[in-house]
C-alpha cells in the first residue's frame, strides 16, 4: 500500500554544487530512506555523470528492487511538485493516479521477474500525479541497472501534455476540416437545386439542421438586414429561438448580433449573462455563442449565429469553420434573390393566364361554398323549426295537464327541446356573421370597438369557454407570470379569433391529445398561440391556409364531436381581423407532427415602459 507523502517542505538552503546538494538531502531525508546515490561498478568515478543526470530535460528516477525511490533528479522535482528528500525512500506508486496505484504493484512485480529495457504501457495512457494531486500524461522508458549485488530500475519520464495538446488540436481541425467538405456538399447542392425552383423555406431549414449537427451547439439562426434599413430580423432558427421567427428585430450596434452587423466581424461571448443582449431569450436559454457576418463581397446579407446551453469555449477552428458556412449561406441566399428577379419578368408575362384560372377556381369555389352554405343553412333552421314544433306540442299538452306534479318531466323534455333550438340558432348566428364580416372586410366596413384591454384575461376567459362547450378535450393554458397584459383591441373580436383556433385544433387532432394555449410577451408584442397534435400542414399549405374558401386537401377531421364541414372561411376572418389590430397571423407545422397557429399584437405603451 502507497506510503502518504510526507509534509510539505521548509525553506532550504542553496546548494553549493549539486552533488553536495543531492548528498546532503539524502543524509536529511527521514530514517529508511535511500541515500541518493548512483548505483554503480565503478564507485567515486561515476561522480562526474551527475550534473549530466541534474541537467537532463525529463525526470530521472531510480527504484529499487523493493519499489522504492533510490534516486531522482531536478526534473522530477519540477516535474511532480516534490522535493527529493520528500521522495526518497517513498514507493514509486506515490507519484501515480490512485486508481492505478494497485495495478502497477502487480505489473512491477512481473517486471522485476523478467527486467529488460523497454517502453512503459505501449498503447496505454500513462498518467503521473503530482504532490497537489493534479494529473498529466507521461511516456515512460525502464531499464535494469545492475550494479553488483544491487540492482535498481531507472524509469525516464517525459510530460507528453503540450503533445497531447498539439494532436487534439490538429485532431479536432481535421475532424472540423472534413465536417466542412460535408457542409460544402450541402451548400453547392443548395445552390444548384435553387436553379430548380426550389424555395428559400425547403433549403434553409435543412442546412440550418446540419449546422446546427456539425458545430454540436444547441441552437443556429439567420438575421437578415432589412433592406434600406439598418436592422436585423430573426429569419430562421433551428433551436428555441425558433418561436421567435419573423417577431425579433435589432438594430445595427444592438446587443450581439447587431454588433456584428455594424462591425462586420465575428464576435464570441463565453458567457451571456456578462454582456447585453437584444434579445433576452439569448441569456434565459443560453450561455454562450458565437455569430459571424454574412456578406456578399462588402455588402451584409445578415448574420448567422449559433448557441449553447452549457457553457462553451469556442475555438479559432470553430470561428474560422463558422465564417465559412455563414459565406456560403449569403451566396445561397444572393443566389435566390437573382433567380427571383429573374423570374419577375415571365411571372409578369404569366399574370393574364393566371388570373384568368383563378378566376376559375374561385367561382369553382363558390359553388361549392354555396352547395356546402345550403345544406349548412338549411340543417340549422331544420333543427331549430322542428324543436320549436316539438316545444309547442309539449307545452300544449303541459296546459291540459291538471296534475302539475306529473307534469315536472314534461318541462324538463321541453326545456331540453329549447336548449337543443338555441345551439342550432347559435351555430346559424355564426355562420351569417362571418359571411357578413367578410363583406364588410372587402368594403373596408368592418369596424372594431378599440379599448384598453388585459390580453391574459381574454385568453383565460376563452378557453375556459372552450373548455366547457367541450369538457371532453383537454386545453392546456400557459400564461406569462407578469400580468395584466395589457393591449389596445376589440376583445370580443381578440376572442373570436382565438376560439376559432381552439375549435379548429379541436376539430383537426386526436380526442385523446392535448391542446396547448400560450401568451407569451416579448420584444414590446404580446404572441398568442394554440399548438395541437393534429396531422399538420405542408409548407404549400402553411401559406395558403388563410386564403377565403381554402380547405386543405387529405387534412380530415379527427375528433369524433366536431363538425366535418368547413366552408374555408374562418381563418381568412381571423387574418382580415388581426390585420385590422395591425397585428400579424402566422402558422409553423411539420406534417403529420401537428400544427401552430399564432398571432401578435403590439403592447400598450404603458406595458413597454
């Protein structure tokens, strides 16, 4: 078992010459120690060799047959942090890791049984402990030393750290070097592929996903420059400012990401919480990040930035690769700006034909609408006249009832009848109001009744509306913990934007799934959104969802309560309405993963301060 190192050392004096100085340790070193002396055959004429052992750039040591240290020069000492006399005598697993400690006893033995000059542990790491318990990587060279009837091992040991060092690095460039050729192909592949039409939304989300796999962070965004204005807007991200896409906008000098756009050079921050940042889901959601300029020649195209949770050093290799990748996505996306200029001219050119096919299309539309409105009209009033009849027939027979007791389940029967009449009414009520919301909309009629109003107020109040009409379906609310938040709109139209989204994320998932509802307050905008678990939308679809009469094609009810029409109407009344509040209306989705659909209002300037 390793002997316990000795306390640490008192001051010494120099010593005159070192072999005095080496003598004179030995002979203070403490009872059983092994005087530091040179085992060999020649005696006194071995003398002169010891400056050449002092001088010797690795640490030298002599062990003897029973393990112990015999011998060390002034590299052990700077080596391991010990002075020799604290190591003389000592067992040589005093300067090894504990773990290894036991191991090495029994390969010693077998050593000591067979001795021969050879390298310590090929293909093994090595590891030396020094005296403040730190450990380095070492190479180790043994060889016998017989030197008459003693015998001894000398053990040559080298710091391999900075080598270590130097073959990671060249290591992790390489490894960085082919992740490039890998990012190269993606992008040239990007680049070619956008000849064939495809669009900026299928080529970004797919590099932004390998950026995001190749630097191992946690989150990757494009900003683009707004042209004619110094600003950033928060384009695309792969990662949790993802939600943030098309909301966010910096301007140029503002927090990091503006800092670089002013300054056209990339910038590292190892640690958020010690700078300023625009946007503060950077410091909530990250530690570090690294961000570069993607320029066109001396033009800003925008800034690519990429983020990780965990604290990160990010190197020159990392900032160099980073720069790269930012030059290629500004070529891609220079490269999409001319192929969409280019093609300005023949779309031009193709304008009368498609009008004249979406005039087509449109009255195709209508008569559909107007197949899908009768039966829609007709089924409500149908219902609505025949629960009336039934309510006069009952009443007429309550009157004639004389035995006021027998006739309680009649008034119950009747009354169901009415309710049964008034969710009839209702649903027609509906159904005329938005038609006339969508005239009023294209005649610029459609006024709103603007006040000040608590935005979380309204939300809560129309999912626990939603939650009653359907007790069955669960509607998950996630509110911001600083309330009331505040917003200058019509409630009631706040409202029935937001219970269309509900009833569509209703209609559109699974009865067993959860619906989530969040408010979120960010960058001066209050953001509302409903996420289901539905079979989502195509990129096509996301944009053309919100078009009058669209319905999505092989999109098909799932809940077994809903309603299957759909007239296409309410989402393009949504837009029409959000617009009006100078707001924004938006959907993210990926097929068969479900849906989110949002919208953002600006704050209250009472609730910016």
């Amino acid at each position: 078992m390793a002997h316990d190192p000795p306390a640490p050392r008192k001051a010494r004096r120099a010593p005159e010459t070192a072999p005095q100085a080496h003598r004179q340790r030995a002979t203070q070193a403490r009872p059983g120690a092994q005087r530091q002396e040179l085992p060999s055959v020649r005696g006194a004429s071995e003398h002169p060799y010891r400056d050449i052992i002092e001088l010797a750039p690795d640490a030298l040591l002599a062990v003897d047959s029973h393990g112990r240290i015999a011998l060390v020069n002034q590299q052990t000492e700077v080596m391991f942090g010990y002075a020799r006399e604290e190591l003389l005598g000592q067992p040589i697993e005093a300067l090894l890791p504990d773990r290894s400690r036991a191991a090495h006893r029994h390969l010693r033995a077998g050593y000591m049984a067979e001795p021969h000059t050879r390298p310590m542990g090929v293909d093994l790491p090595l590891f030396g402990r020094r005296r403040d318990g730190s450990e380095f990587p070492v190479e180790i060279g043994l060889s016998p030393l017989h030197a008459g009837p003693e015998f001894a091992v000398v053990a040559i040991v080298r710091d391999i750290t900075e080598r270590r060092r130097i073959e990671a690095e060249r290591a992790a460039a390489e490894a960085a070097n082919q992740e490039l050729r890998k990012l190269q192909t993606i992008t040239e592949t990007g680049l070619q592929t956008s000849m064939l039409q495809v669009t900026m939304d299928d080529l970004l989300p797919a590099l932004l996903d390998r950026i995001r796999q190749v630097m191992a962070v946690d989150n990757v965004a494009i900003l683009l420059a707004s042209p004619g204005d110094e600003a950033l807007t928060l384009t695309m991200a792969q990662g949790p400012e993802g939600r943030l896409a098309g909301h966010a906008r910096i301007a140029f000098g503002e927090g990091v990401a503006g800092r670089i756009a002013a300054t056209r050079e990339p910038v590292v921050v190892d640690d958020l919480r010690t700078v300023e940042v625009a946007n503060p889901l950077l410091r909530e959601e990250f530690r570090s990040l690294a961000g570069a300029p993607m320029l066109v020649d001396t033009r800003l195209v925008g800034v690519l930035h990429v983020a990780s949770v965990v604290a990160r050093h990010f190197t020159d290799t990392d900032i160099r690769l980073l720069q790269l990748v930012a030059q290629r996505v500004a070529s891609l996306i220079e490269q999409s700006r001319l192929y969409a200029e280019e093609q300005a001219s023949r779309r031009a050119a193709e304008a009368a034909r498609a009008n004249a096919e979406a005039a087509r299309e449109l009255s195709q539309r209508l008569d559909e609408f107007v197949s899908i409105a009768s039966h829609d009209i007709r089924t409500p009033v149908a219902v609505i006249r025949g629960n009336i009849q039934q309510a006069l027939r009952e009443y007429d027979q309550l009157l004639a009832n004389e035995a006021l007791d027998a006739a309680l389940g009649d008034v119950r029967a009747v009354r169901e009848s009415l309710a049964e009449a008034v969710v009839g009414a209702d649903r027609l009520t509906r159904l005329v109001d938005m038609l006339f919301d969508i005239v009023r909309a294209r005649n610029g009629k459609l006024e709103l009744q603007m006040s000040l109003c608590d935005l979380a107020a309204i939300v809560s109040a129309t999912v626990e509306a939603q939650r009653i009409a359907t007790p069955s379906r669960a509607i998950q609310l996630e509110l911001p913990e600083e309330r009331p938040v505040l917003v200058y709109a019509d409630a009631d139209r706040l409202g029935q934007v937001l219970s269309n989204y509900l009833s569509n994320a209703i209609k559109y998932s699974p009865d067993t799934s959860v619906i989530i509802t969040r408010l979120e307050v960010y960058g001066g905008k209050a953001i509302v959104s409903v996420q289901d678990e539905g079979p989502g939308l195509s990129w096509t679809e996301q944009s053309r969802v919100w078009e009058m009469f669209h319905r999505a094609p092989g999109v098909n009810v799932q809940s077994a309560t809903a309603n299957a029409a759909s007239l296409g109407l309410g989402l393009h009344v949504c837009k029409q309405i959000i617009e009006l509040h100078q707001g924004q209306v938006g959907v993210e989705s990926v097929e068969a993963q479900g849906a989110t659909f949002w919208f953002s209002l600006a704050l209250a300037a009472d609730t910016q301060a």
